[in-house]
C-alpha cells in the first residue's frame, strides 16, 4: 500500500482586494487567518483550489500520515 500523500498548505498573502471567488476558495480550504497552517489530502479536487489561489498561500507536498487537527488532539488529551 502506498504512503498517503498530502499538501501542508499555509496562508501567506492576504485576501484582501482578491476576487470574491478567491476568498471563497481560501475559505473552503479552511485557510481563513494569515499563517494559518492546513493539511489537506491529494485529490484532483484540493489540487484544482490550490491551483486557483497558488499566489496566495504556500504549499508543501508531503508524504505519510498527516498530523491530527487541533480538534483531534485535544480530545484525545480530554480522553
């Protein structure tokens, strides 16, 4: 089975002044704050948002398993 691959995705530029259409990319990507980090899996879909809004974030291609959300960790910490 192969690695899972995923993007490490950050917001780098601000939205301010973009197209509407960029801004709601950015917000479906979950990228709403400048520096704000997301990882987000391989697919054509993800692939074709990052394309649209490539001069506003910073993307980093990664292999293996993505870490856990904010979410995830604290609660699994509540747990």
């Amino acid at each position: 089975m192969q690695p899972a691959r995923h993007f490490k995705v950050s917001l780098k530029r601000s939205p301010a002044g973009a197209r509407d259409t960029h801004v709601a990319t950015l917000r479906g990507l979950g990228l709403t704050r400048m520096g704000k980090v997301r990882f987000l899996k391989d697919t054509p879909a993800v692939r074709g948002m990052l394309y649209k809004v490539v001069h506003l974030v910073t993307v980093v291609p990664c292999e293996g398993e993505a870490p856990p959300s904010a979410r995830r960790r604290a609660a699994a910490a509540a747990a």
